[in-house]
C-alpha cells in the first residue's frame, strides 16, 4: 500500500518547480521519465543544465538508492550508475516529498542498441556489466531488478550504464524489486537472497533476452525449457557452458563468468582470423612470389645490358 501511495504523492506537471528545503537549489519539471514501486522519476532542468530527479514520500528508499549511487562512483573505473549530484527534500504545503538530483544518462536502451549494432556486441556490453558488477557486489550490494530497460548504452565509444538502482539490495537481504523473466525465483532455480548468484542468473537470462527480444513464459521444466532456447540458437549456443552455470548457481563471481566470456570471445575472434588468414595468406604470398620473380627477370635483363653495353658480352 505504501509503494502505491508514494508513488501517486509524487506526480507533479511539466513546469513545477522543486525547491530543496537545505541546499536551496531549484528544478524545473520538464517531463516524467518513468515510476516504479517506490517513486519517480522526472527529467528537470536547473541552472546547470539538464538531470535526472528522483522522488518519494518514503526516505527510506531515497537514502537506500542515495547509498547505492554512493557505492557505484567507488567502484574504480565504474560508470555504471548515475552521478549523484544532490539529495534535500521539498515541503509543497503540508507534505514533504524527499528526492535525490541525479545525472540524466542520454543513449539507447539495451535491447534497441543491440538490434541496431547487431548481436556481435552482445559479448562486449556483458562483459562491461560483469566487470562492474564485480565491484558491487565487493561493496556488499546485489543490483537485483537487473534487465535491458534498466540499461543505457551511451557515447560514440558504446559504454553500459544504469538508469534505475531502485532494486538494488544489501547483501543477505531478499531482494526487493524484480521482474519476472530474470527472476531465478519465478523459474524454480533459486532463491530471492541478495546475493551475486542472483545477479549473475538475471546476467545469463539478460543475454538469452538479447538473442529472444520477445520474452517468453515458463513452462514445464524450467532448465529443459532454457536448455532448448539457448540450444535453439546457433549463436547463443557458443555461450551454453557459460549461460548453464549461471542459470545453476555454480558461479561465485561475477569476474569467474567474466573470464570465461572473455575465453570464449578470444576463441571466436581466433577462429575468425583462422578463417581469414586461411585464405588471404596464400594469396598474398603468391602475389609476393609473382613480384619477386618479375624483378628478378628485370634485374637480370638490367645487369645482362648493362654488360653487353660496356662490351663484356659479345
């Protein structure tokens, strides 16, 4: 009930204008950009530009995700969660509305990034995640509602950011936001502890969601069913080994699974190259031994005329 509540207190037009109780700074509602069980979120402009702010009745979750933001900008080389930028509230009469400022992340969704750049990248943008979810999972938090619409792939040099850290759960605790299709609780493969398997399942059903944009329902025998899915794609099935050991739990880190995509990676770029160079290297060392054999004749024919010139062939 409180979930519902909170988010419908929070639903302002385009145009109003936020004013932080502490800080003093002021945001101006330009649209809403999304809302979930525990608040939302609104695209505003202040005097620095453009940024993400989130709100909700309920401070709990506020500084929860505020200590989320926190934890990912420790994570060396990590940018996979928003900058955080600001935290106050706003008394709008008699109710008083806690929000967090954050960096308003442009790009495209997971999904559609992946459907334009081609599923070549797949590999890429999972290891960035793994990598960063490592340094998470290091500070004691589970991302928890991991999915494509939670992730903005941004810049011309294609770089995974999230945009929502709404589900993300201290260690040992249930988690508390998930969706279906990556939940290993709704397919029978485990529990909702927050723990690195679990993300690490979201991780492995993220990728089959990349290779079946149309998401699909259990039934039956849930890793039979997985099983044929990955197995039914010949691209997906290179990542089998992989997928299946995360799917079972069998992972106790996520850089143990980034290693081994990475193994595959190299592997796949290595046959590539075998299969190019199968090819081009006797082309080219044909065209090499066709250039040494003309101007071996032609610096015969020079060194010949050059002697019948000065007269030592007759």
């Amino acid at each position: 009930m409180m979930n519902n509540i909170s988010k419908n207190q929070c639903n302002y037009s385009t145009g109003t204008v936020i004013i932080g109780k502490w800080h003093r700074h002021h945001y101006e509602i330009v649209k809403k950009l999304g809302s979930g069980a525990n608040g939302v979120v609104y695209l505003a402009k202040n005097r620095n530009g453009y940024t993400a702010v989130k709100m909700s009745v309920d401070s709990v979750t506020i500084t929860t995700e505020v200590n989320v933001l926190k934890a990912l900008e420790k994570v060396q080389g990590s940018a996979l969660g928003p900058s955080l930028y600001d935290v106050d509230d706003w008394v709008n009469g008699k109710r008083r509305i806690h929000f967090y400022a954050m960096e308003y992340i442009q790009g495209q969704e997971l999904l559609s990034f992946i459907r334009e750049k081609g599923l070549s990248w797949t590999g890429v943008m999972i290891v960035q995640l793994l990598d960063v979810l490592e340094g998470l999972h290091e500070k004691g938090w589970i991302f928890g509602d991991l999915k494509p619409e939670n992730l903005i792939v941004e810049g011309p040099t294609p770089r995974i950011r999230c945009i929502d850290v709404g589900g993300t759960t201290m260690k040992g605790r249930a988690i508390k936001e998930f969706t279906e299709f990556f939940d290993r609780g709704y397919w029978g493969l485990g529990s909702r502890k927050a723990e690195p398997s679990y993300d690490l399942f979201s991780t492995a059903m993220m990728m089959i969601n990349l290779y079946y944009p149309k998401r699909f329902v259990k039934k039956g025998d849930s890793i039979k069913q997985l099983t044929a899915m990955i197995q039914g794609n010949k691209e997906l099935i290179k990542f089998e080994t992989v997928l299946m050991k995360a799917l079972l739990g069998k992972y106790d880190s996520a850089k143990e699974m980034k290693k081994e995509i990475l193994v595959i990676l190299s592997v796949g770029e290595r046959s590539q190259k075998q299969r190019t160079t199968r090819y081009l290297p006797k082309t080219k060392k044909k065209r090499m031994r066709s250039f040494w054999e003309t101007a071996s004749i032609l610096l015969l024919t020079l060194i010949l005329y050059t002697l019948y010139i000065y007269g030592y062939i007759l």
